[in-house]
C-alpha cells in the first residue's frame, strides 16, 4: 500500500508539472488576451508534448488575432478619414443653400447642387469598393482550379484594348494555375485600369515558370511609382488621384483576392513605367472551362 501510494502521489506530481499547471496558465493568457492585454508565456519545459504543442498553436493564433485587430483599428481609421471628407462637402453645401438659396445666383446654386452630387457620387464608390474589399478578404479558396493564364491574358487584352496597347506575350507549354480565372481577371482588370489613368500607351504581359510556380508580369510605359509610394502601394485608400476621385481600393483588393488563393502580386523594380510581379501556383488538374470575356 504504501508503494501505491508513493507510486500515485509521484504520478499527481507529474500531471501537475507536466500537464494541469501549463494548462491553468494558458487559461489565464487567453483571459489576458481577450481583453487585449495579454501575452503567451513560452510553454513549460517540463509539460507533455501536446501541451508544448498547444501553446505554439495558441501563440500562433494569438499574433493572427492582434495583427487582425490592428488591420481593423487601421481600417476604420482611414475609413472614418476618407467618409468625413465627402460628407463635409456634402453638409456644408446643404446649409448654404438652406441659408442663402434665395440670395443666390442660379449659377451659384447650380454649383453647390453640382459639389453635392459629385460627393455624392464619391460616397457611393466608395461603399461600392469596400464591399468588394470585405468580399476579397473573407474569400475562401476555391479548390481545383485550373486555369490556362493565355486565355485569361487574351480576354483583358480584348477587354481592354484601345487607347492602351496590349501585347500578350505568354510561352508555349505554360502550366495551368491554381487560381480562379475571375479572380486573375479581377487583378489584371485592376493593373490595366491603372496604368491607362496614369497614361501609359503600351502594356506587357509576360510569364514564365519558376519551380512549381507561374510568374506572370504586368509592365507598362507609365510614369511609373514614385519611390516615396512604393511601401504604401497596397495600403487600403492609398491613391495619387484623389482629386481625380480615384479610391485607393483597387490594388488591394487585386491583393486580397490572389493572396486568398495562394498567389501573390508585388511591385517589382523596373527601368522604366511600372512593373507587377502575380506570383502563381502551378495546377496539374484538367482546365477549367473558360470564361465568357467581360466588357469594361
């Protein structure tokens, strides 16, 4: 009996060490870490296996969940930033005209009722493009796609030729991707859109294969991207054309989508205009079946 018991109080000894205690203070971290506050000790070196495990997943997510609460506090920021704009214009314009609508030329009124249909007009884009954000960025991946880049390249060049010219110059042989051809239509549609307001003449296309990825380039004969705008390329609401009513949603948008898939689209340094890097999965399955050509 007393080695039984010897042999038990050893066994609660262990238990405790190894797994009760870790799992006490991982509770606590994660009461910390709910309220914001908190951080996850380093796990025990004297806790089992899982437990150590369980605490590398639990920091893991921890870090997922600040870096997520820091995008939204940002988020709402520049939000709350590029809506009071708009709204000022807006609200200023209808107390003017409530005040002195009688005293006014109609020309005058005219381009008050002018300014608040153009912020008007500013508001609406702007609701428009941030739900196509929050859709990007609580897409899923679509798994099995199979995509031949040649298609899709053809299709925007179609879609988008004119006062821009296109060359598609794709290789022979260029394996599918794994991404979905809207999305990839999304991106390039986003590319092609802005290197015409920034007034490029003449855009590239080119790809190739890097290990078990496709790398597609989007080149242009712009003025290309001022080295003081390159680090906020893809911010949210970043623009150059602000006055212009540009939104600075495009690009990350195009961002959003392609990570969502497993992709990826850089700015690359180039000689000349501006050049983006789509970094994409390769696929072995059977093509998808193509896409009817949209019209812009």
């Amino acid at each position: 009996m007393i080695g039984v018991l010897g042999l038990l109080s050893v066994l609660a000894v262990l238990v405790s060490r190894g797994i009760a205690r870790p799992i006490e203070v991982l509770r606590r971290a994660a009461r910390d870490v709910t309220h914001g506050d908190g951080f996850v000790p380093p796990p025990p070196a004297t806790a089992a296996v899982e437990i150590q495990e369980l605490y590398e997943d639990f920091g893991r997510m921890a870090e997922a969940v600040e870096r997520r609460s820091r995008y939204l506090r940002d988020f709402a920021a520049a939000v709350s930033h590029e809506f009071k704009t708009p709204l000022a214009g807006i609200q200023g314009a209808v107390e003017l005209l409530q005040d002195h609508a009688d005293d006014m030329r109609p020309d005058q009124r005219r381009r008050f009722l002018d300014n608040i249909a153009a912020d008007s007009r500013r508001l609406s884009e702007l609701v428009a493009r941030l739900l196509d954000l929050a859709r990007a960025d609580m897409a899923r991946p679509e798994a099995g796609a199979a995509v031949d880049l040649r298609s899709v390249a053809v299709r925007i060049a179609d879609a988008w030729g004119g006062p821009v010219q296109i060359d598609v110059d794709l290789p022979e042989g260029l394996p599918l991707v794994a991404v979905p051809a809207a999305s990839l239509e999304m991106a390039l549609s986003v590319l092609m859109e802005n290197s015409r307001q920034l007034g490029a003449t003449r855009v590239t296309i080119t790809g190739r294969v890097d290990g078990q990825r496709v790398r597609l380039t989007v080149s242009d004969n712009g003025p290309g991207v001022a080295p003081g705008d390159i680090q906020r390329i893809f911010e949210p609401f970043f623009t150059t054309r602000r006055s212009e009513g540009g939104t600075g949603l495009g690009l990350a948008i195009a961002h959003a989508l392609l990570r969502t898939n497993g992709a990826d689209l850089t700015l690359v340094g180039s000689q000349g205009g501006a050049t983006f890097a789509l970094d994409l999965p390769a696929s072995s399955a059977p093509p998808d079946r193509p896409a009817p050509a949209q019209q812009n």
